[in-house]
C-alpha cells in the first residue's frame, strides 16, 4: 500500500512538472522577438551602476555605454561606489576626464548614512535620487552589451508603452563544463523569467537589466518592506510593481538588448550567489509562486528518493528510469527554444548531465538557500 502510494505520490509530481515546463515553453514561444521601429520620440534614461571592488570591469562596461548608438545626450551615467577597497573610483575620475561630453556621475556610499544589510538597494537608491531622467535602467559593473543596447530600449518604449521592461542577459563566455552548465540553467531562468511575464504572472527578473520609470519607482514605495534582506532589488520591486500595474510590465525579446556577464570561477562563487538567489523566496507575497518552488524540490527530491529506494525493491528501478525521462525529455523541448534566441545551440549536448546536476543543486541550495548568511562583494550579509 506505501509503495503504491509513493509511486501515484512521484507520478502526480512528474504530472506537475512537465505542465510547469510546457507552461514555461509555451509562453516563452509566444512572446514574439520584439522589432524595431525608428520614431521621433527619444526616452532619456539614467543608467545606475552600484560598484564595489570593480576595477577590472568598471572601465570597459562604462566604454560600451559611452559607446552606444544613442545619442549621448539622451542618458547619463551614475556609478555608486560602495566602500571599495581598489580602485575602482580613480578608474572611473579617469573615464570622466576622458569624455568629458558624457554625463557621467560618481557618488560615493561612504557620503551617505550606513546600511546593515542591504547594500546594494541602499547603492541604487542613492542612485536614483540623484538620477535626472524620467527612465531608470539597473546594470552591474561586470556586464558588457552592444551599441544598440540602449537605442532598443527607446524604441520599445516608444512602441509599447510599459512602466518597468526586464531584457535578458547571457555569458559572455562558455569554453569549461562548468561555465557550459551555468550557462544552460541561466539562460533558462532568464527564459522563465520571460515566459511568466508574458502570462503576466512575473516571477523571476535580473536587476543587471532592468528598466522603469523613476515615478514608479517611488509611487509603490521604493524598496520599503523589502529591504530586510539583501538581495531582491529586481523581483521583489517588480512583484511590487505588478501589484499596481499588472498589464505594464513587459519582456524586451531582441538580441541587441542583451546584457553579457561573467559565469562564476568556482564552486564557492556559485554556491554563494545561488545562495543569495534564493534567499528571497521566503519572502514572495504571491503564495504561488511559493507552492511552484515546493513541488519543484519535492519532485527533484522523489527522483533521489526512488533512486535509493531501487536499491530494495526492482520496481522502483523502473519508476526511477521514467522520472528520469520525463525530466530530461521536457527540459530538452524546452531549451532547444531558448537556446535558438541567444543563438548557442551548441550547448544543447548539455542538457544530459546537466539534468542530472540539476536535482543534486536544487536538493542541496533548496534548503541550505534559506538559513543563514553569505557572502557577497566581500561582505557577510543575509
């Protein structure tokens, strides 16, 4: 009777998953590739940059905005160091004696009251504050894009009218199996997070790409009630934002408005920043998006619990086998639609072992995500 009841309990589960998995392909699938249109009308943007520690990155990311397509007088650039121990702030006075014609700003934290925990929100408001344009856009200090990042952008504004845009990031590098692996899993979160946008039901953005209007911003409280952990300056501001303007928050699908970042080095990185990720679940107002993470684990979890149950009984063996071919089966149709996008292919020889990797990550970084604290840009921080 147990075992008959585990084996319904993993098969409702797997149910669960391939509609969750073609519920993500489908909406991904039918946000179309957004396509420009040349109009008269030219947003103006503040682009904010919180940095710390970014001396190797901070002078060749300013370089790809400085040379953007759009013209220069239609944005300004606002760096926020946070307490940096480089060099980073002499890098960018450098840039500003350089270009003297950009508008580019540096505001040092250190001018401003301390924070305990959330240091970059703390950052981008700063930044914020000091912005003069009617258009917010958040990046990071390590990302690069190309010269019609920006002029994208303005024409989807135009075109489609939203209060808050989230644009899909990519690595800029993919050559070990480890970069290949967390490449595969990013690019599927960014494609999910885009996939639940178009339903309008927004989960998951990235805030090193994201665009809103700065009265937005402030009409739904900034970072109020949300600013208890470190993390969430993207989600949690846009699930704030959804609350007022359910229809206005939109996904920019084109491959200029990608933004490229650095894969992590190693496995402590990546554990630290996953960890960081999912430090914000327990904090989601929507209750399902809470249920949706659940049953995500709890499926994962049935593969490893029939796996070591096959070890007693042969029929589990079986029941392992399908969970397996379920699993690799709809994430293979799923990313075979998300890689043609971001145009690498190439990784989808990948999604073998990646699914493999993927239930031992989501078991482990489930639970260890949501207890204690980490570190991050050098802080320990929760």
């Amino acid at each position: 009777m147990i075992i008959k009841i585990v084996i319904y309990a993993t098969q409702a589960l797997a149910l669960f998953y391939v509609f969750l998995m073609v519920y993500f392909k489908n909406g991904w699938v039918r946000l179309r590739t957004y396509i420009p249109t040349e109009h008269s009308i030219e947003p103006k943007f503040s682009i904010i940059i919180p940095a710390r520690n970014e001396e190797k990155n901070i002078g060749f990311c300013l370089l790809r905005l400085i040379n953007q397509s759009y013209a220069s007088n239609l944005f300004e650039l606002i760096i926020v160091d946070d307490y940096s121990e480089d060099k980073t702030a002499e890098t960018v006075k450098q840039i500003i004696k350089e270009f003297p014609h950009i508008s580019i700003s540096l505001l040092a934290m250190s001018d401003y009251p301390k924070v305990k925990n959330s240091f970059k929100k703390a950052a981008l408001k700063v930044g914020i504050d000091a912005a003069k344009n009617e258009w917010i856009i958040t990046t990071d200090a390590d990302c690069l894009r190309n010269e019609k990042w920006l002029q994208t952008i303005a024409f989807f504004i135009t075109d489609e009218n939203p209060v808050f845009i989230s644009a899909p990031l990519s690595f800029y590098s993919n050559k070990s199996f480890f970069q290949r692996i967390q490449s595969l899993e990013f690019l599927g979160l960014i494609a999910i997070g885009a996939a639940c946008i178009q339903r309008k039901h927004p989960i998951l953005c990235n805030g090193a790409n994201l665009v809103y209007k700065k009265e937005v911003f402030y009409e739904v409280g900034a970072y109020e009630n949300i600013d208890g952990i470190a993390s969430g300056d993207d989600e949690l501001l846009m699930h704030k934002i959804h609350e007022k303007y359910p229809h206005e928050i939109l996904f920019l699908k084109h491959p200029d408005a990608i933004v490229y970042t650095a894969a992590c080095d190693h496995l402590s990185q990546f554990i630290q920043q996953r960890k960081r990720w999912v430090s914000k679940s327990t904090t989601y107002k929507n209750k399902w998006i809470t249920i949706i993470l659940i049953l995500n684990y709890l499926y994962n979890l049935s593969i490893l619990a029939c796996l070591i149950l096959a070890f007693y009984k042969f029929q589990f063996v079986l029941v392992t086998m399908w969970l397996l071919v379920v699993k690799i089966s709809v994430e293979y149709d799923f990313y075979r639609e998300v890689l043609k996008f971001f145009k690498q292919r190439a990784l989808i020889k990948w999604v073998i072992p990646a699914s493999f990797l993927h239930i031992v990550y989501v078991l482990f970084i489930g639970i260890y995500g949501n207890f204690g604290k980490y570190k991050w840009k050098g802080r320990i921080v929760k």
